[in-house]
C-alpha cells in the first residue's frame, strides 16, 4: 500500500489540464507557482517589478534605519523649526526634507516611520490571515451547519464598520502599537475568509481531494496536504491587498489620533501634525502622505501583479 | 421570491441584533467612563451615586435588554456630553452626512461609469490606461490625505472653494470629491470586466447585426448587462462611504455623523458610539438587502 | 434573374502575432433574388468568416478586401457605418450558429424582435407587436402572444433559434444569412429548422445563404452549392450538377462521409477524408488539398485555377473534365456497389 498518496500527489499538480473554465484558480495558481516559467513571466510584468522594487526599497530602508538616518527621529531642536525641504526657498542639505514644527528632521522621521507602517502591515496581514483562512478552510471543507455558522460571523463582522469599531477599541483599551495591529488583525480578516471559502469549496470536490478521501485519509492531512497547496495563489493575493488595507487604515487611525501615539514618527501621524501648518507649510503632510501612498502603491502593484502572473484566468 | 427575501430579512435583523450585542458589549465594558464623567476629585460614594442614576449598577443583561427596547423605540438615551437626546443629536447630523454621502455617490459613478465604459470599448489604449492609473492611484491614496491636498490646492491656495465646515453647499463639494474618490477604484475595475465580458458576448453580435448604432448597442444591449454586478458592489460601497465619512468629515468639519461618531468616541460618549455603531450597521445590511433586491430585479434569471 | 448579391475575390486576413492567417483566400460568388446558395466545407474553412465579412461584422483584427462586394446595388466595401447600419437587418439580416447565447438576456422576447423593425422602419410599436407575432407563428412557436413576454432562459434552444429566424425577417429582408444555424440544436430539431427556412425563403421569395455540414438538408433545398476548402471555392454549381457529378475529389470525399437513405446499407463504412487541413497561415501555392488527395500528381503544387464546364459548374482541379468523368463513373460505381 505504498501508493496510496499516487494519485492524489500526481493529479494536484495539473488538476487544470483538463477542463481550465471550471477548475479552480488556486490549483492553476499552485502549478505556476512551482512553475520554472514563473520568473519569467514575473519579469515580463513591468508594473509587478516597479512594485517589487520600490517595496524592496523601502523594506531596506526600515532594515538599516539607524544607518541612514542622519538624526535621532526624536531629538528636537526649537531652533531649527520648520526648516523647508531642500527643494524650496531656504532649504539646506543639512535637513534634505527639512524639519517639523518641533525641529525635528523630516528625512529621519520618513525613515524611521517605514518601520511603523511595514510592521502593523505585516502582522496584521499574519493575525487576520490566521483567522480568515481558518474560518474559511473550515467552513468551506465542512460546509453545511459550519458554513452557515461561519458565514453568519463573516456576515456580522462585514456590517461592523472597521473604522469606528477601531476607534472605539482604541479609545477603550488605550492606544499602543500592540493595541493597533491586534484590532486591525482582528477586522481585517473577512476577504480571507470569503474567498479561502470559495476556494476551498471548489478544490474540496476536484477528484483528486476525492480520491484521497476515498483513500481512508484524514480530514486534517487531506486540507495540510491536499487543499492547502492548492490555495496558496490566492492566499498571498489577498494577503498583499489586506497588507495595503491596514497600512491605510493605521495612517487613518494615527490621523484621527487614535492610532499610534507621538512622538513615534507613525506616517499617518505626521501629517495629522502637519495640519497646524497647512497654510503656510503644506510640504509637511505632503512627504509623510506621499510616503503611504508609495507604499501602498508598491504593495497593490505586487498584488496586481502576482494575481496577473499566478492566475492568469482571473484577471480582467 | 418571498421567501428567499424574507429569509434574507431574517437573517439581517439577525445580525443587527449581534451587532448591537457587539457594540454593547465593547462600550460598556470601558469601566471607568462613570469615573470619567465625574471628575477626577469625586469620591467613590459620588460615583456610586452616578453609576445608580445612569442605571450603570444593574446586571449587563437587563442594561442590554433595557438598552435595546428603548432603541426599538428610537429612544436612544442622552448624549453624556452634549445637554441632547442621542436621537435628536443624530438627526440633526445626518442630513449633512447625507448630503456628503449623495454628492459622494454622484462622484464615484460619474467617474467610474463612463472611464469603466470606455476602457473596455477601447482596451489598451490611452483611456484604458489613464483609467487604470486612475483606479491604481485612488486606491493606494490615502483619502484623508487626498482631501487635505485638495483642501490646500483648491481652498487655500486658489480660493475657489471653502475650506472646511458645512454651512453651504459649496462646502460639500471637495470632500464629496475626495470620498468618491476613495470608493471609485473597484466599481471602476469591475464595469470595464463586466462591459469586456459583455462586448464578447453572442448577443452584442446578434445587435449589432440587427443593424444597430454603436450607442444603441453599448447603452442597451451591454450596459444592462454589464451593470448588474455592478450595482451590488455600488451599494456596498456606499455603505463603506458611510465609515469613511468619519475620516472625510473629520478632516473637512463637516458637522455630520461622522464627525459626531469621531468626537463622541475621543470623549467616550457611550450612548452616542452605540447608536451610530448600530445605525451603520443597520444602513448597511439594508444596503446590502437593498442590492440584492435590484439584483433580481434587473436579471431576469432572478426574477422568476 | 437579377444579381443580388456578388461577391469577388473576396479575402479575409487576421493577423496572428508577426504572420497572417488567410482565413478566406480569393473566393467570388453571386446570389440571385429568391436563390439558395448552400455552403459547404469542414470548419475552419472560412465559411462563417465570409458571412461576416459580407455582413461588415468581423471582429477588429480582421482585415477585410474584395474587387466587388455589392449588395442590392450598394456597394459595401465603400459603405459607411452608417449605411451599413441601415442594411444591416432590414434588407440584409444574419441567424446565427449559437441561439442559446445569441439573445440578450435582460430583455423580453418581444422587445428584441419589435427592436429591430422600430429602429429600422417607421412604424407604430402595435404595428410593429401584431408582425411579431404574426411570424413567431410562422416560425412555429404556439402561443406566441405569450412569449412574446418571456425572457430568452424560458425558451428552449430550437425556440430561441426559431426566435432568430423571426427576428431575421422583422423587415422583411431581401437576403438572409444563415451561418450553421442548427449546429447547436438537437439533431431531431436540426432538419425542422433548415426546412422552416427553406419554406419561408420560398414564401417571402428571400435569396438565402445557407452555411451548412448537413449534406443531406443541401440535396433537398438548395439552388445552388458552393464547397469551400481552406478559404477557397473548390467546386460551384447547381445542386443538381454538384450532387450527381461532383468533379471536386474534396466534394466526392464529402458526399462519400454521407450516408444516403435507401442506399447505405447498416453496418456499411461510411467515407472519410484521410490527412487534415492545412495550415491557413501564409500563402498556400497550388492546390490547398493536394495532401490529402488521392488524385494528386506533379503540377498540382502550382495548379491554381478555376475550371468551368461552360454550364455555370466550377470546380478547381488539376484534372481536367473528361479524367474526372472517368473517376465519377467509379465513384458511382462504388456508390451503386454499396447498395
């Protein structure tokens, strides 16, 4: 009985071969994924490789901080208020984006400030993709009376609306980093859920999870094994458009401030600082708010991209 | 057709009534609001007293429960900052929210309707490009954001338009901007896939056959078929326009629902959280109802 | 009989990456009024793009050319969209090969069929209802007041296709275009229609263009037929000519993968055409269906005419008349053998 796993094992890799139109995206997703064509068709797509490239960027740019940052991002200098930028009447290359209005220098705190962004994207996008997927695999594997239990907490989870719930959670508990990242993670989950569902109900009766059933495997080996590998495409799909969402919505939250507290050089915060000078300096919301959308742009170009290079039946 | 709705009916009061649980939940569990309300100086004997008098001291399921047969009446308590009912306080403020929300609305389906159209009838050219940028850049902007450039270009430097506040309708005009915006990118996406679809479609060709012009073509025979998608996410994002009113109005003034919710969550105004918590739920689901609704309406697949 | 239609050397060209695909290669024909011309050949031959071509309704890729293309005494090639529209389904309409797709959806029966003449003539819509009816009873369909209120997921493929056929002749046009209109039907259905077609070309005196595999519904309703192989007329001429002495060996290999009522015997082999048609990519020297014919010989590779018996039966072979004749006496032969 050593060939038990044979067909299962031999099927994943192509279930699409035969019949593209009604095959679920995720297992054609996998077979590229393991594709050798894959870097090359990642080559070829000129707007996944200017996301990549400015996210690579910006992720050093949090990695060695310390090491180009020419100031303390906390130090503050009443006599180099509101230095302008180098690009402006009175600009100095001593602060190359200038200083805020507590003299300290905008580069350091832009610098420093990726780091805020990139962490609350990037355990927000692991805590809520732990619960969608979770709630998604199950309710999809499952079905019946767990689906409809699930799809009821998806439900009531879409109706809440994110931002005051996030505001009221952190007006209650006290703002902090922590306090940000596990409300966001634990909102953002419902695009998880909704498609791992879909997705899951789809491979769950391809033959080759069948045959593995038909095989006497357990459920947990047949959805580790069978259905997990299948579905990864549309994982880090969603997982990049999640991560853009909660960088956004972390900046709203700080704006509002209730997010991230000062003096943390948090993005969103710096331009809710910047509001005091909107008049006469408007450079000082203009550089932490096009640092976001640089971001965010970087990080949908990736997303855009892989689902162009990984399933290419969804695109439109 | 009944019953699938009244299904549908009963499955949404369902979900308001957790939602409500939730947001009860959530709110009253923030123990020192009596506290905060009193004063720093007050003792634990005043603040006994003031938890007994805004009937704080009672076992959470008759506050719930008491709580949720007043609401169903539209009795939603006294605001604990402003000297106002929380019912009269949000009447006041949604009709701006309101006007933010139309004018939003109208922004979002005049930009994303004709440049959605227009991509998919001519793909890969410059319009199909200047949409997709468009749509790429609207949704990796922040919307407060956006509404503080456009508060500077246009208010400040130009002059053309009120900064901020929500005394005329002039006042409306660049948030309404800035938050129609922000819901334009997806609704943008899905009419150029629905109308790319639809384009290739047997049917355009048999019209097209019949003789038809290019616009009779396009505007009956795709639109309508192109658009059913697409008013089910239109609901859905008027419904996200909703929660993005509190950033919008925040940044603009505006004095609306948004603002409201914003300033009564900073002061923890419980009852008011509450009731807008469970009014934007209330407007979503009867969005999301609402959708379904034209949904089967304009498909006749549905209909029957 | 007047011309009504005629087409001459008339191409189609897609382009397929760097090369191009000739889809239709040269080919001319006429119709007079009130003629059936039926079109035969494999698919891929360019049958349905000439339909296309002629209706001004290829897709934007292909690249259209002829000498003459005349319709009714306008000249389609120079016509302007405008002029095209005005033809299209009122003198000039289309049936097409998917009724199951080929009706919009989102729109009642009666709406799409009242469209037509509405746009195109200037009539009142209780005018325009009471001709709706009156032909979806002469397609066949009972009850048509009613149907006329459903939507196309409530009929049934053969009714959405007799849907078509009404909604083709709305105006009353002078040509109608059939392209393969009963391929997507159930075979017990796909006789039915081509003869309602045939009845109703008869009755409203319409030249019909029939394209078609069903060699059987040819013999019994068409004037004239014309095979097509690889985006070229192979053989032309009256049904009569074609049917009894088809001097194409391609058109002899197709009537052979016919089993003939009466004659073919149960249990008896049916023909079939060895090989596969070639690539239309490029240009193709010579006879296109030298590869697969059992005739072929040196100078085929650069035979390129079109042979004529002087009575109007064109056909493009390597072969003159008189060797041909020698083979169709075998041909029979063997038809007769399997008797």
């Amino acid at each position: 009985m050593t060939t038990v796993n044979v067909p299962g094992r031999e099927t994943s890799g192509q279930p699409a071969a035969t019949d593209p139109a009604s095959a679920p995206s995720g297992s054609t997703a996998r077979a590229r994924w393991r594709d050798r064509d894959f870097p090359r068709r990642a080559l070829k797509h000129s707007a996944f490789l200017v996301g990549c490239s400015i996210l690579v960027l910006i992720l050093l740019m949090a990695l060695i901080a310390p090491l180009i940052a020419p100031y303390d991002p906390y130090s503050q200098s009443m006599a180099n208020r509101l230095v302008p930028p180098i690009w402006m009447d009175g600009g100095t290359w001593d602060h190359p984006l200038g200083t805020d209005g507590l003299g300290r220098d905008y580069l350091s705190r832009v610098i420093y400030g990726s780091r805020i962004s990139l962490l609350i994207g990037t355990f927000t996008v692991v805590c809520s993709g732990l619960i969608g997927t979770t709630l998604g695999v199950l309710a999809g594997y499952f079905g019946g009376r767990v689906d409809l239990v699930i799809n009821f907490i998806i439900m009531t989870r879409l109706t809440l609306p994110v931002i005051m719930v996030a505001l009221a959670v952190v007006a209650i508990v006290g703002s902090s980093l922590t306090v940000v990242i596990l409300v966001l993670g634990l909102l953002l989950w419902d695009r998880f859920a909704v498609v791992m569902r879909s997705a899951v109900m789809q491979v769950r009766n391809q033959e080759y999870v069948q045959s593995a059933r038909a095989l006497g495997c357990s459920t947990p080996y047949i959805i580790v094994r069978e259905i997990m590998p299948n579905i990864f495409g549309s994982l880090v799909v969603i997982a990049t458009f999640e991560m853009a969402n909660a960088i956004l919505l972390e900046a709203a939250l700080s704006f509002l401030g209730l997010g991230v507290q000062p003096p943390l050089p948090s993005w969103g915060l710096m331009v809710a600082e910047g509001r005091n000078y909107l008049l006469f300096d408007p450079w000082l919301i203009m550089i932490p708010g096009f640092a976001i959308f640089l971001l965010v742009l970087a990080i949908n170009l990736m997303g855009d991209g892989l689902r162009d290079i990984l399933t290419p039946e969804n695109r439109n | 057709m009944i019953g699938y709705l009244s299904q549908r009916l009963a499955l949404a009061f369902l979900v308001c009534l957790t939602v409500s649980l939730i947001t009860f939940f959530l709110l009253t569990s923030s123990g020192d609001v009596v506290s905060a309300i009193a004063g720093e100086e007050a003792t634990p004997e005043q603040i006994a007293a003031l938890r007994r008098e805004l009937g704080l001291d009672a076992h959470w399921t008759v506050r719930y429960l008491e709580w949720l047969g007043n609401a169903l009446r539209g009795d939603f308590g006294n605001s604990l900052f402003f000297r106002e009912t929380v019912a009269d306080l949000i009447m006041h403020r949604l009709p701006n929210t309101l006007q933010l929300a139309g004018m939003s609305l109208a922004v979002m389906l005049s930009l994303s309707l004709p440049l959605g159209m227009l991509a998919a009838f001519r793909p890969n050219t410059w319009v199909d490009r200047l949409a997709l940028s468009i749509a790429v850049m609207g949704q990796a902007m922040p919307n407060f954001w956006f509404g503080l450039i456009l508060m500077v270009v246009f208010a400040l430097n130009l002059g053309w338009l009120p900064p901020s506040g929500s005394g005329t309708n002039w006042h409306f005009i660049l948030p309404a901007i800035a938050l129609g915006y922000y819901a334009t990118p997806p609704v943008m996406r899905l009419t150029r896939a629905g109308m790319i679809e639809v384009l290739g479609t047997d049917y355009i060709r048999t019209a097209r056959a019949k003789g038809l012009s290019t616009t009779r073509v396009l505007f009956k025979h795709a639109l309508r078929n192109a658009i059913i998608p697409v008013v089910a996410l239109t609901a859905v994002q008027f419904g996200n326009m909703l929660g993005g009113s509190v950033v919008i109005e925040t940044v603009f003034g505006i004095q609306g629902v948004g603002y409201l919710a914003w300033e009564s969550i900073t002061r923890l105004d419980v009852p008011v959280v509450q009731a807008i918590m469970i009014l934007v739920a209330i407007a979503y689901i009867t969005l999301v109802l609402v959708s379904d609704v034209l949904n089967a309406w304009l498909d006749p697949k549905i209909r029957k | 009989m007047s011309k009504i239609l005629e087409v001459e050397n008339l191409r189609v060209d897609i382009p397929v990456g760097k090369q191009t695909l000739h889809a239709v290669r040269g080919i001319s024909f006429s119709l007079s009024k009130g003629e059936t011309l039926c079109v035969v050949g494999e698919s891929g031959c360019g049958k349905s793009l000439t339909s296309l071509a002629i209706m001004g309704l290829l897709p934007s890729a292909a690249k259209r050319t002829a000498d003459k293309l005349h319709f009714d005494g306008v000249d389609l090639l120079s016509a302007s969209n405008r002029k095209m529209q005005k033809i299209r389904g009122n003198r000039l309409s289309m049936i097409f090969q998917e009724p199951m797709t080929s009706l919009n959806p989102a729109y009642t029966i009666g709406d799409q069929l009242m469209e037509v003449m509405l746009w195109h003539q200037n009539v009142t819509k209780a005018k325009a209802h009471e001709r709706a009816v009156y032909l979806l009873e002469k397609v066949g369909i009972t009850g048509a007041a009613k149907r006329m209120k459903q939507y196309p997921h409530q009929l049934s493929g053969g009714l959405r296709q007799r849907v078509m056929i009404a909604m083709s002749l709305m105006c009353g046009p002078t040509v109608i275009m059939a392209d393969e209109p009963t391929t997507a039907l159930d075979v017990t259905i796909q006789a039915q229609i081509l003869l309602l077609l045939s009845e109703l070309q008869r009755e409203f005196e319409m030249g019909l263009v029939l394209i078609t595999h069903d060699l059987g519904v040819v013999a019994r309703i068409a004037d004239r037929v014309m095979v097509m192989y690889a985006g070229e007329v192979v053989e032309q001429g009256t049904a009569k000519a074609v049917f009894e002495a088809p001097l194409h060996p391609y058109t002899r290999g197709l009537l052979e993968c016919m089993p003939i009522p009466g004659k073919t015997k149960p249990g008896h082999h049916l023909g079939s055409i060895p090989g596969i048609v070639p690539s239309l990519i490029g240009e193709i020297a010579g006879c296109a269906f030298r590869d697969r014919c059992r005739h072929a010989r040196e100078g085929c590779e650069s035979f390129d005419r079109l042979r004529h018996d002087g009575k109007n039966h064109y056909w493009r072979c390597i072969m003159d008349e008189q060797e041909t004749r020698g083979h169709l006496a075998k041909f029979t032969a063997g038809t007769e053998a399997a008797t």
